[in-house]
C-alpha cells in the first residue's frame, strides 16, 4: 500500500510539474509577443509629407504624416500653391480642389480613395454643401468611408468655404 501511495505521490509530483513548466513557458511566449508588439511600435518612425512646403511651414503643418500602415491628411482646401484662396463664392469648384490636393497625397503614399476609412468634412455652408455632396459618388466608387459633416462658423481664411480632413488605411 506505502508503495502505491508513493508511486500516485510521484506521478502527481510530475504532472504538477509538468503543469508549472508549461504553464511558465505559455506566460514566456505571451511575454515575448509582447516585447514583439512594442519593438514593431518603436521602430514605425513618422513620415511627413507637405504638398506645399512653403505654404505649410509658414502656417505651420504638415498636409500629411504616415506611421505604420496609417496615413493622416490635414484638411484640403482650395488654393493655388502660394496659398492663395481659389474659387472664391464657389463651393462646388472648392470641393473639386480639395479633392483633387487629397488625390496628390493619396497618390504619394501609392493609395487610392478606396482606402480612405475616415472623411471629416468641414463647411462655412451646410446647406450649399449638400447642393454638391453628391460628388462625393465620383470620388468614393466603391464604398465611403466614416466621417462628420460639420458646419462652422469660418475657416482658417474667410474666403474657404470648406476643409476636408481624411484618415488612410494602406493595405499591404
């Protein structure tokens, strides 16, 4: 009888063991991904983009910033490359300009409008606005993306009537 209980004592002795030593290697493998997680992190340094330098370092931005697979746009507006309002009283025209800025960026980072997932749309005249939104379905083909349409008293110059800011999911 001392035998078998010294035998069952053993084997439980071992199958705890061998519990505990898995149970620290699994904990070592979640550590390790971990540490995985925060190097990829750390070593996705930011990328600036500016579509007119001149213009965004004077008012001081930048038009987009990429990290990882995920681009920012600062919002479009309507302006020639000195910064100058364009299509004044316009806001269909100034709609067109805004995205066709969005495209050159779109277009650095090797995307599309098909990888916008967040659109903020900001309008000095809601009801003008949804006059054009309609446009939008020559822009966004596929499917539109998440967003706001906001309006707002004025712009960053009084002649901008909007602003359009988007988020970029690039696909690898």
């Amino acid at each position: 009888m001392k035998k078998i209980t010294n035998q069952l004592t053993l084997i439980t002795m071992f199958i705890a063991f061998t519990f505990i030593i898995q149970s620290c290697k699994q904990k070592q493998k979640e550590e390790t991904k971990e540490i995985e997680k925060e190097i990829i992190v750390e070593s996705q340094k930011p990328e600036y983009f500016l579509l007119r330098p001149e213009v965004e370092k004077a008012y001081g931005y930048s038009h987009a910033v990429k990290i990882g697979n995920n681009i920012k746009i600062s919002g479009a507006v309507s302006m020639d490359d000195e910064g100058n309002p364009i299509a004044i009283g316009d806001l269909g025209k100034q709609m067109k300009n805004c995205y066709a800025d969005l495209e050159k960026i779109l277009k650095h980072y090797g995307c599309t409008f098909d990888d916008v997932v967040v659109e903020n749309v900001f309008t000095t005249n809601m009801p003008l606005f949804l006059e054009n939104a309609a446009y939008r379905n020559e822009i966004y083909t596929k499917q539109f993306p998440t967003g706001s349409w906001l309006g707002v008293k004025e712009l960053a110059i009084p002649e901008f009537m909007i602003e359009i800011e988007l988020e970029v999911h690039k696909s690898e």
